[in-house]
C-alpha cells in the first residue's frame, strides 16, 4: 500500500473494490456469486467462526476449511470413479 492509499478514506475505494464489510457481507456475496447455489450450513457456519477471529489468527482456519472442502470435492468428483 503507498502512502497515498493510506491517507484515503474507505469511501474513496473505487466502485467494486475489496473492502472489510465482515462476514455477513462475505456471505451474501458468495451467495449471490454461486448463483442460488448457497454454501452449505457447515461452510457458512465455519466461515463465520473464522472471520469471527481476528485477522491475525484466520490462516489455520481458512487452510482447514480448503483442505476439508477439497477433501468433500474429491469424494464427489464422478471423473474420480471406481476403476
């Protein structure tokens, strides 16, 4: 980040920036980017619990989540079938 970036306030962002709106707003975004395809309610419930935490601690938590979704995705790939 420059020091021009820091002097800016949150309402300078360009339209469509990342911003920090929290796990509510996290969640209604990929909602609506998987279109009507919702999280599950352990996903949703364990991505809560992570950005509940500080910034600091969220890595452990958001690697575990990948590997156990990796995990589930690799159970149910059918091109993975019994050979």
């Amino acid at each position: 980040m420059s020091t021009d970036d820091e002097r800016r306030e949150p309402d300078d962002l360009e339209p469509g920036a990342a911003t920090d709106g929290g796990p509510a707003e996290s969640l209604a975004a990929a909602g609506d980017a998987a279109s009507g395809d919702a999280a599950s309610d352990d996903t949703r419930d364990a991505l809560l619990d992570i950005e509940s935490k500080p910034l600091a601690e969220r890595a452990p938590g958001y690697q575990s989540l990948a590997d156990r979704l990796r995990a589930e995705l690799e159970q149910s790939d059918p091109s993975r079938g019994s050979s």
